[in-house]
C-alpha cells in the first residue's frame, strides 16, 4: 500500500531555506571580523565613538550592523543608522544584510532610505542611508533622537554630506551627553585614524583595527604616460580576455565618466562580436551613478555561463587625478576573492606625484546647500559650525551671498520663511526656488515635471545601431524654448499613455520606461513636500502651450545660471558670456542642446549646467528675456538702455 506524505512540498522547501541559512551563517563567521565581535561591541559598550579601521574583506560593512542588533544594544524604539556615500551601496547592502538575515524588504527589520526611494517602516530596526538623508532627519532632529547606534561607514570618501554629518553627529554626542544613549562608529578600509581621533577626542573614542581577508594583487605600471587612455583600455582589455581565457575572473575597468563608459561599452561589444570562437564571450556591463537601479544591479549578478563580465565603473563626475589611497583601494578590488592583477594605465613616477589623499568635497564645491542646512538646525553662526576640516572662509561667505541674492536670508542673516521652505524641499536651492516661484506663477505642475525630470538622468537611450531612429523619433519633443521644455514635452507625453500604453511607448521612442517610472515616483513626493510648504498650491500641470510662466520660474531660481550672447565667436560657433559667476567666463552651447546651432542664437539664456571638458559648454540651455532678470533679481540685475547689467 502506498504511503502519502502529506505537505511534502512545504517540508522540502523548508529544508532548503534551513540549508541555505547554515550555509549564510558557515560564510559570515568565516569572516574575519567574526573573532573581533565580543571586543567590538565590549568597546562600544565602554566608549560613545568607536573608530574601525576594518581592511578590504574584512566584512565590516554588513556584519557590524547586525552585531549591534543582535546585542539588544538599542532602545526599543530607536533603531540603527548605517549611512553610506552612495545610493548603490546603501541599496546593496541593505539587500545582503536582509538576505543573511533571513528577512525582506520592505515591512522587515532591515530598510533602506536613499533620495526619493524608502523602504523603511515602523518595523525597521536597520535602516541603512545616504548620508545626505540622514543630515535631512536632523533638520527635523538635530540630536538624532531616533537612533542609539549611528554608524558612519566608508568615512574616509568624505563626501560633502558626511563631512557635515561628522559635525551633527559630534553635536548630538554633546547634547545626548548625559543620558549617555548614543553610540558613534566611524569605520572604513583606509582612514585618517589621527584626524578622527582628534576630531572625536572629547569623547575619548576606541580605536580598532581589523586585518582584512585579501589576496595578493600584481601591480603593472605603463612605461610612459599614453596619448589616449581609451585606447589604452581597450587593448589592454582585449589583451586580458585572450590571454587569460581560461580564468574565469572579472574585468574591472575604472574610468572617468558616462560618456568613457559609453564608449568603451560600444567599443567592446564591436569587439567581441569578431572573437574567435575557442575565446570565451564577453558580457560588457557598464555602472555609473545615472543609471536606473535596476539596470546598475546587473553588475553585481555573476556573468552567464561561458562568458567573462567586463564591468566599467565610475567614481565621479569631475575629471581629476585619483589620490594615491583611492589607487589602492581599487587595486585591492582585484583581490577579493582570489590572486588578482591590477594594471596602472600610467607609469610609477605618475603615481608617486598624486596625492596621498582625495581633497575633501567640501574643499572643492559650492556650500549653498550646506549653509542653509546649517541654518535650519538653528545654527546662526555658520562659520563656527566645527567641521572636521574647516572648508574655505571665503567659499562660506559666497554661500551666504547667493542665498542672500535667493531670498532665503534677511540683511542680519536670519533664515526667512522662504529659506526654511527651501530646506524643506530635496532639491538644491536653486531648484527650490524655481518650484516655489511657479505656485505664484501658477505653473507648479509643470515645473514639478522638469524638476523631477532633471533628478532623474539616463531618461534616453540611443543604441549604436540605431541612433539615427532614435533621434527621429524624438524629433516631436524638441521644443523651441529649450532643453527644459523638451524634457516636460516627454514627460506629459508619457503621462498621457495609459499604463498598459507606456511600455510600446517607450520602447517606440528610445525612452528608459523604469526610469519615466522613476521620474513619476519623484514628482509624486516633489508634490507631497511642495503641498506641505505651500499647502494652497495648485498642482495641476498646465493645459496652455505657453511655456513664459515655467521659464519665468525657472529665472527665479537659476537666475545666476544665466548668459548673454557675445558678438566675438568661440572657434568659429556663437559664443556667450556667464553673467553671474566670479569670473565671466566664454562659454557655447553643448552638441546635446536642442539650443546648439540655433539661428538665430537667443540674446539671453539660462543654462542648468557648466561643464568643462576640452571646451567650456553650458548645457540644460532655456531661452529667455532680459527683463525676466531684473524682475527676478533686481539686486543682482539693472536695466540700462536695451541691455541687463
């Protein structure tokens, strides 16, 4: 007689989950942090900062969060915060620290909460962070009351928004000083420890150093610097894959931007095509910052059988020596998991003359957004504020002036109401004016649009083979009255397809679909926050073609960003003037521009970018009028005779 084992489906199942939970806790206590957990959390138990150097593999970034959970360190209802410099990272860690512990995400302990995308809930315990989302919660909190463990990992990148986190999270320290119910970790693979310890020295922080798990990595140097770097890369990788064909490793490529990735993306490909059949495959997969998520996801899946993984990969959007410290950490890359071979695509000297360090961010970019951050927590003295190193005085007091110029300060340096509603946006100050200019303009649905259309990049794609249809069949959305309106032109386009048009849509005009969906997902909360400052306001977009109420805005808040036309040429090609900036500086319009070439060339633009490559281009470029300036500006701007000044 047969037997019938009832639910043996479930049994099995459950029997794989068990398998696959020994097999994740074999993996983290094989670690090398493991050994150092008892002395970890015995530290943090005795010191309020804890510095931790813990080296490549060491398994610091997902293991030390989960230590402090299951140590019931926390106060019930605070949770832990792990903030990292980039959205790529907080979103992948979140999701590995989830998976080992056998949960999801949303609505289980772990969350993640990076610029317009949050998962956390009330459920959350882990909540892992950009640390610019975290500065936003002290606007609201400046003692971090929601949180007993505040975990600052990768301190050494020191982007712009850690440095001032290093501040509030020294601020709260003081004030959260005698209840004694705040812990700081301070943690990277390569960090200052002196500059650290010192900065944190009131609090008597522990410092502890973990070996990392590494193989050894061949260093090659070029024997002279190279004329072109791309073709360098090329070759060299191409070289890699042939000779190595049998190690079934990754190729990691560093370069210096979207458009190098791009390039050596299609490069590659052309490539690989013409490979003899006995060579593995070559499966190119390029990340960079504008990339929707899901497609940067990609890079991190093994590649499909048979096939070697070239991934391009971008650290910033400026182009600048890398420092020595960075040099090493990405060489360090190459052996995670196994002996590993790095390639210098410069010779050694070069390497000796770069910096020992990455100039901090804060040293290097403007601080609008910074100061007025400050403001909101009640911080008057800006220049007081202790950073852990003090940026530029002069820089600051530039900061003050244009926001002054924005409205957001009074004459004494008091935050106006129209300041605070800017902070309250998560939006650069420029931009927040623009949107808070169309609520008087009637036009806040329109410029809720371009907004959320300009945070979100990689909206177009243009195959290789096809950027000629591509183009075509954008043709439609380019606008007269600049890069702007195209992008609303687009965006009401797709609003107007139903949910089960969109995908045809898209796919018909070379549109990314995930990211209009994207696009959608920030308008939303763009509307949520501009409800919440301006509560009257009409949100509907416009139905009338006329695009003056939407530049007008646009004026309000970039009104810096603005240039004249000048009767000199620029190599041959109409060049203009900035009109705002410390120094004027000759700029044209970008190849990219539905502006470029234009005939006759506007007398007044504005532009949302000024970038400078081997020629200084502005892009984002918007027609406009003069008295449009001095209406908007007139402490900046006067009319004399037909000209602005």
């Amino acid at each position: 007689m047969a037997s019938t084992v009832i639910g043996g489906g479930a049994i099995a199942s459950k029997k794989r989950q068990w398998e696959a939970q020994q097999s994740m806790k074999e993996v983290r206590e094989s670690l090398p942090i493991y050994s150092w957990k008892k002395n970890i959390l015995d530290s943090l138990r005795t010191h309020r900062v804890l510095i931790l150097v813990g080296e490549t593999g060491s398994g610091k970034t997902t293991q030390l969060p989960q230590y402090i959970l299951e140590s019931h360190m926390t106060a019930p209802h605070k949770r832990i915060a792990v903030t990292q410099p980039r959205r790529v990272a907080a979103i992948t860690v979140a999701q590995r620290v989830a998976a080992e512990m056998n949960t999801t995400i949303p609505n289980g302990p772990v969350g993640y909460c990076v610029r317009f995308d949050d998962t956390t809930s009330p459920a959350t315990r882990l909540k892992f962070m950009t640390d610019g989302m975290l500065v936003r919660e002290a606007l609201l909190f400046p003692d971090l009351a929601n949180y007993s463990v505040i975990v600052l990992d990768e301190a050494h990148e020191r982007s712009l928004q850690t440095d001032i986190l290093f501040g509030i999270v020294k601020r709260a320290l003081a004030s959260r000083g005698v209840k004694n119910d705040l812990r700081v970790v301070v943690m990277s693979a390569t960090l200052d420890v002196e500059l650290f310890h010192n900065f944190f020295a009131d609090s008597n922080p522990a410092v502890l150093r973990i070996p990392g798990r590494t193989h050894p990595v061949d260093i090659f140097y070029t024997i002279k610097p190279l004329p072109d770097y791309l073709d360098a890369v090329l070759i060299t990788t191409l070289q890699i894959h042939l000779d190595e064909k049998d190690n079934a490793g990754s190729i990691l490529v560093f370069l210096t931007g979207q458009e190098d990735i791009e390039t050596m993306e299609t490069l590659l490909n052309d490539y690989a095509t013409r490979l003899p059949p006995h060579v593995p495959k070559l499966w190119v997969c390029p990340i960079f910052a504008a990339m929707p998520r899901e497609t940067q996801m990609l890079a991190f899946e093994p590649a499909p059988p048979h096939q070697r993984s070239f991934v391009g990969h971008m650290e910033t959007l400026q182009i600048e020596p890398i420092s020595q410290a960075q040099a090493w950490q990405r060489s360090g890359r190459a052996g995670r998991e196994a002996p590993g071979v790095c390639y210098r695509l410069f010779p050694e000297a070069k390497f000796e003359e770069l910096a020992a360090r990455a100039i901090p961010e804060i040293k290097r970019v403007s601080l609008e957004m910074v100061v007025l951050q400050l403001k909101c927590m009640g911080i008057d003295d800006v220049l007081s504020f202790e950073f852990i190193e003090r940026p530029n005085a002069k820089h600051m007091l530039h900061a003050l002036e244009k926001l002054y110029a924005l409205g957001a300060f009074t004459t004494t340096g008091a935050l106006t109401e129209l300041g605070r509603n800017m902070a309250s946006l998560p939006v650069d100050p420029m931009a927040s004016i623009m949107l808070l200019k169309a609520v008087d303009l009637d036009c806040v649905g329109d410029a809720v649009s371009i907004v959320a259309m300009l945070a979100v990049e990689s909206i177009f794609y243009s195959p290789r083979d096809n950027k000629e249809k591509a183009a075509a069949t954008r043709a439609p959305f380019v606008s007269s009255d600049g890069d702007q309106l195209m992008l609303l032109n687009v965006y009401n386009a797709y609003a107007t397809c139903s949910p089960k048009q969109r995908f045809k849509w898209a796919k018909d005009h070379f549109i990314n679909l995930r990211a209009m969906q994207r696009v959608d997902s920030v308008r939303d909360q763009l509307v949520r926050y501009l409800r919440q400052a301006k509560p009257d306001a009409d949100m509907a977009s416009s139905a009338l073609p006329d695009t003056i109420p939407v530049r007008r805005a646009m004026v309000a808040g970039f009104f810096l960003n603005s240039a004249t036309r000048q009767k000199s040429a620029l190599n041959g090609t109409q060049a203009y003037h900035t009109m705002c900036l410390p120094k004027k500086e000759e700029v044209k319009v970008h190849p990219s521009s539905v502006m470029f070439m234009r005939n006759p060339a506007p007398r007044y633009v504005l532009f949302n970018e000024l970038v400078f490559t081997s020629k200084q281009y502005i892009r984002g470029v918007v027609p406009i009028e003069k008295e449009w300036l001095v209406d908007a500006a007139p402490k900046f701007f006067t009319k004399v005779g037909g000209h602005v000044n």
